[in-house]
C-alpha cells in the first residue's frame, strides 16, 4: 500500500527546459539591445557550449560569452543580460494540473515529498516560485539522486520501498535507482518507454494509477 | 557654459532606501511565512545590524540573520527570503519626473552622464531596471567618489570643471569633492542646506536652474 509520493521538480512539476531556453534567449537579446554586437541565433548556440562546458551552475556564463566573442568585460552587456535572465526565470509556472493533483493526493491522506538532485537553496528558490513550498510535507534535495539516496529518504520516512512511488521524468535518475531497491516508479514523458512501473503524460493521470493499484 | 550634467543614482534617480527597506521588509514577512518563528519588527531591527556589520555588498546577510537567531541553516526559509527580496528590489522605478526631465536635457544639447558609486554590474543593473540605460551618454562607476574620481571624468569628458554640473543627495559624495574642483554641484534634498550651489527638491527643477545660469 503506497504511503508516500515522491515528485522530482524539473519537468516533473513544470517546464524547466522550456523557461531555461526561453530565459537564455530573452537574455541575449538583451544583450544585443545594450550593445552586443553578434547574430542572437549563433549567440545562443554559443551560449549553449558554455553552459555545457563550465555547468549549469557556474556563475558568470555571460562573462565566458563574451571572452568567447572576443569582447572585453562590459557591465552594461553582461548586467542587461542578466535582467533579462532573472526576469524569465523568475516567472516559473507548475503545469497546471500540477497544484490541484498534488492538494488532492494530499487531502487523500498520502506524504507529498520531493525527491530533488541539485543545490537545497536552488531548488527551494523553485518551489517558492511555484507557489507550492508549503504544499509539500517533506522536501529531499540531494547532490545525486543514487540508490544510496533513496535509502535515505526511506529511513528518513521510515517507509518500506513497496510503501513509496517515485515520480519523474528521468529514467537515470528517478526511475532505474528507485526501482532496485522496490519503490514503485512513475515516469512522466510523452514518449513509449519500458523503463518505469508505469508511464504518465501528465500528473493529473497519478490519483487514478494510484486507486487501481490500491485495489489489486 | 555646462556641457555635461553627471547624476548620482541612488536616492538622486529613484527612491533607493524606500525600496531596500521594503525588500528586507518582504523578505522578513516572506521567511517568517517561511517557518521562522521570530518577530517581524524585532527580526528587521537584527538584519539592519547584519548588514551595517558585513556591509550591503555581503551575499549571506540571510544566513548570518540566522546564526544571529541561533537557527541552523534551513534552506527553506533562507530561499523565501532571498526571493521576496530579489521581487521587490527588481521592481525599482524612477522618481516619476526623472525620466522626461534626463530626456528634455539630452535634447537641448547636453550630454547627460551617470556618476556613482559602488559595483559596475550592480549600479548598470539598476539602470537597467529603471528603464534609464539607453538614455545616458556615458555611465562612470567608482569604488570611491574622491576628487581623484571626478578628475578622471573630467579627463574622460575633456571638459573644464566649469562646463560641468553634479546632482546628488550625499553632500559627502556628491557635492564637497566635486564642489572642490569647481564643478558646479546641485544637491538634492528637501531639507535646507549650506551645501552645493545650488539645491533641488525634484530633477525636475533642474532645466530652470540650468537655464538660469546660462543667462547669467
């Protein structure tokens, strides 16, 4: 009998990669409007390799563009892109069915938890965000999301694997090392994939997997 | 005859202190919402001595608020901080005749420059925000506004210190050093003073000043 849900945050609860592309974009243009003399397409396809090269959380991305471009250090330029930047990635929104599921899993009597890899402070800053920081019971950030994570948050919950449902949209992290130690997982992705106990395009198809299994 | 008006930002372009104290302010209100079981009034008094300890520039003022509190780090609460603070300090706005007056003045000929004090990409990112970043000539940021400072603007600008005019609130910063090299200094400030050549309690009053002294 499942007792707790745990919900990955990136393009689990909203679309991450869609704000993260739409924030780098609108920050480029940005950047040309202050004076950045460069093509915005082939900028953000330089862009991209930095982020790859140095990690999504290195801190002055904008800095490597423009030694990449062979620019100095412009604080007009590197300030404008960075407005630009917070802006859109300020002004995240959960996919709607997103709030209600999860208030009604909730009021069903379930843990609602997150199960999230990346800094505390970052992903805390998302779910503020979102609007659903006080929704959640408990919120488990990790650095990696390993077999050895989520023993932990089945200590912590005091929880059997056959007790907990993970859910989210990577097969390498939150499907596969949840899936070895027993948890039920749940993959959110629109594509076929045998990965997964079972597979959602959306959250909203959760309270209904969940009852046919409560009643098998 | 002025050629060049330099502007200071803060408290001179925009209401700088009203919106920092309404940031902390959120950012209080925010953490307490939060999970941080502490007095609104008595917590805003604290983080005032934090930031007069480490200095507005200091990037943990939130986690040294909560040691100050003997709380652990709690990544919640400090993320609900820092987001409503980041919400309230990114929505800045001019005084409301500071940008049609910087307008009519670049207009009739003068080139319109920005003087302040503190970090490039900080003092551009106001700018910015303030909607004012393409409407300067030149934007001349220091750590120190010392003579030495407005002796390098004037070199930047090759003008004489008659042909130029400095507007500030801060008598220390704005006016004695600039009034020093015989820069024609304009303080603003609603309260009497000995201080500047000239005082404004608006920019607005600005042109009528400027064209009084052309008359001369």
């Amino acid at each position: 009998m499942i007792k707790a849900i745990l919900f990955d945050i990136d393009n689990t609860l909203f679309p991450s990669g869609e704000f993260a592309e739409l924030a780098r974009r609108n920050a480029i243009n940005a950047m040309i409007e202050a004076g950045l003399d460069a093509d915005a397409t082939e900028t953000y396809a330089k862009l991209k390799k930095i982020i790859k090269k140095y990690g999504p959380n290195y801190p002055k991305h904008f800095n490597a563009l423009l030694r990449e471009l062979s620019m100095g250090n412009d604080p007009k330029i590197i300030a404008a892109g960075i407005v630009a930047y917070h802006q859109a990635k300020a002004s995240i929104f959960p996919y709607p069915d997103v709030p209600k599921t999860i208030i009604q899993l909730r009021e069903k009597g379930y843990r609602i938890c997150v199960a999230s890899e990346g800094r505390a402070l970052k992903q805390w800053d998302k779910l503020i965000r979102l609007g659903l920081h006080n929704i959640f019971h408990d919120v488990f950030v990790t650095s990696r999301k390993s077999e050895k994570f989520y023993r932990s948050v089945l200590t912590k919950l005091k929880l059997k694997p056959q007790e907990i449902m993970m859910v989210g949209d990577s097969i390498e992290k939150d499907i596969r090392p949840a899936r070895k130690l027993g948890i039920t997982t749940v993959l959110v992705s629109s594509h076929p994939s045998k990965e997964g106990d079972y597979r959602i395009n959306k959250i909203s198809e959760l309270p209904a997997i969940i009852e046919r299994l409560e009643n098998d």
